[in-house]
C-alpha cells in the first residue's frame, strides 16, 4: 500500500505542476502584450472578455484549428520531433525545482519538490543543453535555408552562453556544498546569495536571456530579416508549441534564478509556494521590461560578450569564491 499512496502522490504533484506551469505559460503571453502596450503607450488585448482575460484561450483555439502545414521536401520525422523537443525539456526542468519545505501529511513526510535527486542542477544543465537540438533540427528538417540559417545562429548562441551560465552557478554549488536544488534553497535560509554573489546573479540573468533567445538576444528569430528563423516553415500547433517553450522556459529561468540567487522558496508572512510564485513573475516581468526598453545586438557583439566578458568574469567569479572559501 505504501508504494502505491508514494505513487498517488507523485502523480499528483506531476499534475499540479504541469498545470500550473502551462495555465501561467498562456498568462504570461497576455502578461507580455498587455506590459509591453503601457510600455508603447498603446493599448494591449482588451476585447476578448473583460480586460482581455479570456486573449490566451481564443488565441490557443486558433492556433489548434490552423492548416498543419508539412512542407514537400522536409525530413517529416525530425520535423514533427522538434518542436516537441523544445517544448518537452523546457518542462521537465521543473521536475527538480522546490516549491517549498517537505509537508508532513499522517505521519508522512511528503517533498514540496517532483523528484530531490542529489545531481539535481546537472540534471537541469543536460535538458538546457538538450534544447539545442530542437532549435538545431527544426530549421535543419524544413529543408529552407532562411530556417536553417536561423538555426544555425540559435545553436552557436546557446551553446557558446551555456558555458557562461555553467560558470555563473559554480560559486553557488561551492557555497552551498551541493548539486541538490533544495539543499541550495536550504543554504539560503538566512541571506540569499545575490548578496553574497551578485557577479554570480548578473552572468547567471545575462546567460538566460540569451539562452531563452529573448531580446536583445533573439539572434535566431530575426525578426528585421522578414523572417521568423528557424521555425519559418512551422505552421498551427507545431508553432505553437515552439512559442509554449520559450514561455515555460521564462517561468524555467524565473524560477532557477529564485532558486539560485534569490532563496527560493523562503520570505516571511505568505506561504512559501506564494513566495516561490512571486519571485518567478519579478523575474519574468523584468525580462519583458529588458524586451521593451533594449534594442538587439549585432551577432558579433553578442558573441563578444559571451567569449569575451562573461566567461572570463566567470572563471574569475570561481577563482575569488574559491580563495574566500579557503
């Protein structure tokens, strides 16, 4: 019986998250248009029930009843599997995420967290880099070279910002004295670690947005190109699937930089799954707040930062955490 109520309970908690994580993805994008209209001093949805509320769901029948265009010529498997790429690895990330202290349910202990595994920020570095291949294959398989250039771009810029956030969360695995995310949360039990490593939390933030493909990072879209980059040739819910990933990928980031630098799950008076929520929506309103206000780099320059700035400050970041910890 026990192995059954342990298997009830995981079941669960894999239903409330994906849930909430998909239910916050369609809101953010009202979020968004809605932020980025006061940002441009227009308006933003506000036709489809009251304020505009009811803008994700019209907008999710749209995208389910449009043509499931294939083009003639494309790899049909590795066509259809990338999308499902990005989307898929951006929601298994939250698997090792804590939402807040373990509950003790009839003597039982229940963790606030999908799965604790002792590797947990590997775990969430090996599906970060898994993307790639969704950005990669996508533009590959449409047989279209505007797409497959775009998909070359997204995959040189996220590999080469990978190191640059692997670095970035080195002073916190050696502060901390564990790859486990809620052994990192616990750590910051009385001062969160922005204050302690804020070159840290600026490499760490700088490397999401270019990693999430975000403005002024969005090498692989284009959008001044006329055309939408690697995912040009997609149509319906294949491209809307692409879009769900970068929208759980924020709610990812949002939630890995309150996990990292911000202390998680932990703040006084509210519950600490409110606290964790709070910090996720800071984080990705100041992401579209970046959108609004800063322009796309140059290719070139956004190479120099990343080889050039953030991955020497990194090493440097690990080198001085490393004599303070001595």
């Amino acid at each position: 019986m026990m192995w059954i109520l342990g298997l009830s309970i995981l079941g669960l908690k894999i239903v409330f998250v994906l849930g909430a994580v998909l239910g916050l993805a369609a809101y953010l994008v009202l979020l968004e248009r809605v932020l980025l209209g006061r940002f441009q001093i227009r308006y933003g949805p506000n036709r489809v029930g009251p304020y505009g509320l009811f803008q994700p769901i019209a907008d999710g029948i749209k995208l389910l009843l449009k043509e499931d265009f294939i083009p003639e010529w494309a790899d049909r498997g590795v066509y259809l599997l990338a999308p499902a790429v990005v989307a898929a690895t951006a929601l298994l990330m939250f698997a090792v995420v804590p939402f807040g202290p373990d509950l003790v349910i009839a003597k039982h202990v229940v963790p606030m967290v999908i799965s604790d595994i002792n590797v947990g920020l590997l775990y969430v570095l090996a599906l970060s880099s898994l993307g790639v291949y969704g950005v990669a294959l996508g533009g590959w398989a449409s047989t279209s070279k505007f797409a497959l250039l775009g998909s070359i771009r997204g995959a040189a810029q996220m590999i080469s910002y990978e190191l640059a956030l692997g670095l970035s969360i080195v002073p916190v695995v050696m502060m901390a004295g564990s790859l486990s995310l809620v052994d990192i949360v616990n750590a910051q039990s009385r001062l969160p670690y922005i204050f302690v490593q804020p070159l840290a939390f600026v490499i760490f933030i700088v490397s999401a947005l270019a990693e999430s493909k975000r403005i002024p990072f969005d090498m692989p879209e284009a959008d001044t190109e006329l055309g939408a980059g690697f995912n040009t040739e997609y149509s319906g819910m294949r491209f809307g699937l692409f879009f769900l990933g970068e929208y759980v990928h924020m709610q990812v980031l949002g939630a890995l930089i309150a996990v990292f630098f911000l202390g998680g799950w932990h703040g006084p008076f509210f519950p600490p799954i409110i606290w964790l929520f709070i910090k996720i929506i800071i984080v990705c309103m100041v992401m579209i707040w970046i959108r609004a206000t800063l322009p796309r780099f140059r290719y070139d320059q956004l190479m120099d930062i990343g080889w050039k700035v953030l991955i020497p400050a990194g090493l440097a970041n690990i080198l001085i955490t490393g004599l303070f910890l001595i």
